[in-house]
C-alpha cells in the first residue's frame, strides 16, 4: 500500500477476498482484474463449484487470481490461509465479521494494511425484535463491528465497514429470489399492512465498486458506511418489479400478519430458510431507509435505483 493511488483505483497490487464466491464477489472479482490487482479468492466450495453461478461475468477476463477452498471457521484453515495471503497488502471480507480478528489474530499478513469488510443494517432494523435468534443476529453485528476495529487498531491496520441494506443484483441472494420463487410457483404473492414500509435495495456491483473505492481512499479509513440503494420505493412496489422481472402480471394479495407468519414458520423447518420467522412478515410495513451521503462524499458512491435480477447468470 505504499503505492499512490490514481483514477480512483485500490493502491494494493495484492489482494485477498474471503466470501469470493457470494454476489458481491461476483461484481468485484472481475472489478479487481480489471484494475490489474493479482487476487487470492477464498470460500468453503472449491473453485470449479464457486465459479460455475458466475457464468458470463467473468468471459474474455484475464484474472490474475489464486483460488483457494477453505473453511475460515476451522483453525487450521485460518493459519493455511494468512499462510498464502502473506504478502497480501488488502483484504476484502464478504463474509461473516466474527471470522475477521481470528484471521488477523494468525499474525501471517505482514503486509496488510487495509481492511474492507461488510456488516448489515440489520444491527439497527433488528435491534427491536422480539425474536431471539433475530436478537442474536443483532448481537453478532455489534460485537463483529467492534472485533475488527479492536483488531485492526492494534496492528495499525485501516479498516473500513460497510452496513449494505437489501442486497440483490446477481440472482444469487435470498431476497429478490425467494420472493420470485413465490411468485413463480404460486402467481401472487402477500403483502401485509398493504406493503407501505419503505425500502432502498442496493445491486451487489454497486456495493463492488465501494469496495474498490475504499481502497483508494485514505479518508474511508476507520470508518463505517451505511450503503442504501439509489431508490427509495415501498415494499409493494418493490414486489411488483419482481413481478415484472419474473415476466408476470402482478397479483398481490392482501394477508393478516398472523397468516404470513405461519407460511414464514413452514419455511423456517427446512435449513435453508432456518432464520424465517414472523417478525419478517411485520417489517414489511416498517420503514428502512438510509441515508448514503457520507460514502457519497468520501467515496463517489452513487447507487442505481432499482433494478431486480430473478435469475443467476448463464
């Protein structure tokens, strides 16, 4: 990092992304190639199964990238890969923020000197909730916001968090899918309280490039960003672009909070959708918006409005 940094782009020349595989990692990978980075890409799927949803995203892309498999929540998976990213002078973290101070704390990254990782504005949206894995959720946030500071400030390490709202933009996430897969298998979908709670999406690439924004800018050091979407529209409107994603007529069907629980508490008995419950249902009539001038200002970022993706890549 000792490099000055020009057009906007990251002064690392090495840099390690954990969570490669995820719908972010699928807009910055190709970002960092483009920007000449040399990438070592981690996640718990092996490269031939984490690249295979990317499809078209990475055609005709020169990446000089390293891919390794690894499970950051297995110790020896942390020491083999602070090991590999030794000379790694950035690190971008898709994943969970608990994973980051165990990997700093390895001490094999000598060279690391700024950090770029990702929370949620679920810490705030949360905080009230009456559900205790929701509760749990909210805590992970906090002590995970706290734990890479603590572990950045004692290795004299620039960190930067990022709070992202409702992510989507690749096919990939468990927002816009699942309610398309809704939509889909059944031609309508429940609103409660007519869906007047507002939201603001943000696309996975636009977060990408905040990412890559934060590595060029020295004043994003130490300081976290909420990253709101560039449109603020109701719930109900956000379902009926899904719809229209999806190639179908809307069909919304107005439901009692109590109704949209049980259909949340079926889902929630398979793994997949173990953190579903009824509280989701009465968000949809709760405002959350963000306001995104600070990462604005320091970094140029500037969101598109909403534009849903219903379908992973080919």
């Amino acid at each position: 990092m000792n490099r000055t940094a020009q057009a906007g782009r990251p002064d690392a020349a090495r840099v390690l992304v954990t969570g490669a595989a995820s719908q972010v990692g699928y807009f910055l990978l190709p970002r960092l190639a483009r920007d000449g980075a040399e990438v070592i890409a981690v996640s718990r799927r092996p490269q031939a199964r984490a690249v295979e949803p990317f499809g078209r995203g990475w055609a005709g892309l020169d990446l000089q990238m390293r891919w390794l498999q690894a499970d950051l929540d297995n110790r020896s998976s942390v020491a083999w890969t602070s090991d590999c990213a030794a000379d790694c002078e950035a690190w971008i973290h898709l994943g969970p923020l608990r994973l980051v101070p165990p990997l700093l704390a390895a001490g094999r990254m000598p060279a690391l000197r700024r950090v770029v990782a990702f929370g949620s504005t679920s810490r705030f949206t949360k905080a009230a909730s009456p559900h205790p894995r929701e509760r749990r959720i909210v805590a992970d946030l906090e002590a995970g916001e706290a734990g890479l500071a603590q572990a950045c400030d004692a290795r004299g390490i620039g960190w930067t968090l990022f709070r992202p709202t409702l992510i989507y933009g690749a096919g990939m996430d468990r927002n816009v899918r699942v309610i398309a897969q809704a939509i889909r298998r059944f031609g309508l979908f429940p609103l409660v309280g007519g869906g007047e709670g507002l939201r603001q999406p943000v696309h996975a690439d636009d977060l990408a490039a905040a990412c890559v924004s934060a590595l060029a800018s020295p004043v994003s050091a130490g300081r976290a960003y909420d990253l709101s979407g560039g449109e603020v529209l109701t719930y109900r409107v956000m379902v009926e672009r899904i719809f229209s994603a999806a190639g179908r007529t809307a069909r919304l069907l107005p439901v009692p909070v109590p109704a949209v629980g049980l259909a949340l508490w079926l889902l929630s008995r398979l793994p997949r959708y173990r953190d579903f419950n009824v509280e989701m249902a009465r968000r949809m009539a709760a405002d959350m918006v963000f306001p995104h001038e600070a990462a604005t200002r320091d970094l140029g970022y500037r969101p598109r409005g909403f534009e849903p993706v219903v379908d992973r890549p080919a």
